[in-house]
C-alpha cells in the first residue's frame, strides 16, 4: 500500500492519484496550509509517514519550498514531487530544495504510476537501510559503476544490449540507473525506447550543465520501467566540436547522482568511445559471427590495451549468433584471443520489439533465451571483480 498527500492539489489530479490501484490519499488545500496555526511538520505522524508528497501549482512557490526543505532535512526517505510547469532555473532550485521531481499536472498516467511505485519503493529501501544500520555488520555503501558497451562495427546490436542491461539493472536498482545515448550522429536511444525528451545531451554538454550536476539530472528523461536516460540530439551536427574532455565531465557528474552509469557508443573508436572509456569501470565488447568484425575486435582489443584504455573488467559478448554463420564460438576466441563470456543467439523478435519501442526485455514471457542472456551479462558483470568467481565458461550457441 502507498501512500500519498497532495497539497493543494486541483480536483482533477488528486482524482487521478485517488484512482491509483493500492494507493491511500490524503489531500490538503492551500487554505489549510496557510492557515496560521497550521504546521505541517507536527501533523505528521513519524509511525505511518506517506511515501510522497506531492506539491501543487497553487501553492505559492516560497511556501512549497520551504515546505520542501524542512521534510527533506527531517524525513529524507518521503519522496517531494513538485506538479507544476516551471522554467529550468526553477526546476534546479526545486531540486536543491529537496524535491526529487518537477513533473506536469498532465503527465501520463504510466509515468504517474512510476513515480508512486518508485516512492514506494524508496521507503522500503530506507527501512531495509536503517536495519542494516543498526546490524552488528555494517557494509559500506558500493561505488558508481560506469559501464560503457563498444564495438568496431555499427550494427551488432549495442543498443539492444545497453537498453536492455539498463532495464534489467534498474529491476534491482530503480532510479539508479542511467542510460547514456554517446553516438553523438545517428544515437538512437531515444526511438528504442519510445521516449520523446524534452532535453538531449547537447544541452548536458553546455558549460551551464557542467556546472552543476543538478542541472544535468534535470536534462535527463524517465523511462516508465524506473531507470533515466540522456537521449541523443536530433541533428547529427548537434555535437560536431564535442571535446573528449566535456564527455569525461559529463560521465564523472552522472557517476555521482547514480549507482550505474550505461554508456551507448556508436561504431568504431570515436573520440567520445575513448573519452567514456577512460573514466569505464566495465567494458560490454560486441562482435558477431561475422569475419570483418571479429577481425576489428581484435585490432580493436589490441589498440585499447596498447594506449591503456582497455579496463581489466571487460566483458566479451558475442551476440547475433547463429549455427549457420560457418563460426563457432571457439573460432571466435581463437581470433580475438580472449574467451567469449556471453553468447547472445540471433532473433527476429528483438529487432521487431525495438521497432515498437519496447525493448525484448521488458517482456519476459516473449524475451525467452534473449532476456536470459541479458541476465547472464548482468551476472558476469558483477563476477568479474569478484574474488573467487570463475572468470570464464564456454558458451555454445543452441
């Protein structure tokens, strides 16, 4: 069960919210707020706190703040959400008021359902948290990981694989994720997911964004399946004086606001690969069964550890793989020289779904061997640094 309180909300969004299955709603108006003896702080109850807040447009914008920053300092784990159409300079101050979003009164209702599911979420995690605080054992909270998918070739598929280990991630991880569209031309990120942004990562590059990390969060677009991504620009010129130096910015600013940084590079080793690549935690190497592209891996692999670019933690994934292409997986090994740790077969229905905007990922019951292979990278990646794993077994393709 969620629950939520509106504050001067209008009729019709507190409906919407109302109608939310397992939802409970408590609603105030902007006269009881304002009201002089009124403190919201003392009315509620730290035995059964709501799980979001949601803050309404008629509220006068130094009240809502305020508001906000009291409830942040306090009760951290209640999740501030601003409904109102505001200019950029005001979502920034929102968000460094304690909201963690600034959405609009007509966001769909999926993307509506995301944000309570994910307030939900964020308390039972701080419940979980705060028991393991009080343990015998402590852990120490886990670094960001950037995690930066490559192959010499275009058309191998790393969308397919950055998209989907962005889904299976954010499973586990909601809101900790971050998938980063760095084919900076022809990114594709955006229509693989069905997303339209209202900001791509043109406007992340800018010295105002670099400048701010709160800025950068506001560029980014929520996926309904609980993860955030930077799309790609529009116009293939958009990015054309993009330095290697703005990407490892941009990367570095991510890796503080999220436990996983995705990154989705364009064919070949561009300048921003190489830039991601520096500040990479683990690397996703695609090839398939194709000569040419087992060829550039190679040379590829070669050229990345000559220069000290290729991170210990790599991953070499084999994907579009078929019994009918003349190869078998321990021809590919031979080639490259490195052991193929995850072999992805070919199918038609992976392509079919990332032409509908949903990934194959998402669903389970028709992802079959494809959503299995995803959760195997998923596994190995958190093996690699492992002490005492097995660091490889050879995959045959069925």
């Amino acid at each position: 069960m969620s629950r939520a309180l509106i504050l001067a909300g209008t009729a019709e969004f507190v409906a919407r919210v109302n109608v939310l299955p397992g939802t409970q709603v408590v609603s105030l108006k902007r006269e009881t707020i304002e009201a002089e003896r009124f403190d919201l702080m003392r009315s509620l109850d730290p035995q059964s706190l709501p799980d979001l807040i949601f803050v309404g447009a008629a509220l006068p914008t130094e009240i809502g703040f305020e508001i906000a920053r009291r409830i942040d300092e306090v009760y951290p784990s209640i999740d501030l959400v601003l409904v109102d159409d505001v200019p950029l300079d005001t979502v920034v101050e929102a968000m460094r008021s304690g909201f963690r979003d600034v959405l609009p009164s007509d966001m769909p209702d999926d993307r509506l359902r995301e944000v309570v599911r994910r307030a939900e979420l964020h308390r039972l995690k701080s419940v979980e948290a705060t028991a393991s605080a009080t343990a015998p054992t402590l852990q120490s909270p886990e670094e960001s990981r950037t995690i930066t998918v490559i192959s010499p070739k275009g058309g191998v598929g790393k969308t397919s694989i950055s998209t989907s280990l962005a889904i299976g991630l954010a499973e586990d991880h909601p809101s900790e994720v971050v998938l980063v569209d760095l084919d900076l031309q022809f990114g594709d990120v955006a229509s693989t997911l069905d997303l339209v942004p209202a900001h791509t990562i043109e406007e992340a590059l800018t010295p105002y964004a670099s400048a701010d990390n709160l800025i950068v969060k506001t560029m980014l677009t929520v996926h309904p399946s609980g993860f955030h991504v930077l799309c790609g620009a529009e116009s293939p010129a958009a990015n054309d004086e993009v330095t290697g130096a703005q990407i490892v910015r941009l990367l570095s600013q991510l890796s503080m606001q999220f436990r996983y940084v995705i990154v989705d590079t364009a064919g070949g080793l561009t300048e921003p690969t190489l830039a991601a690549l520096e500040v990479t935690d683990d690397v996703v190497m695609v090839s398939t069964m194709d000569v040419a592209c087992v060829r550039g891996v190679r040379k590829a692999v070669e050229l990345l550890s000559q220069v000290g670019l290729l991170p210990t933690s790599r991953v070499l994934t084999l994907n579009l793989a078929s019994n009918q292409s003349g190869m078998k997986v321990k021809d590919v090994e031979a080639a490259i020289g490195l052991p193929v740790d995850i072999v992805i077969a070919r199918s038609n229905d992976v392509q079919l779904a990332a032409n509908h905007g949903t990934p194959l990922m998402l669903n389970k019951k028709k992802g079959g061997p494809f959503v299995k292979s995803i959760r195997a990278l998923i596994t190995r990646l958190d093996q690699v640094d492992s002490p005492g794993q097995p660091t490889h077994k050879r995959l045959d393709v069925a």
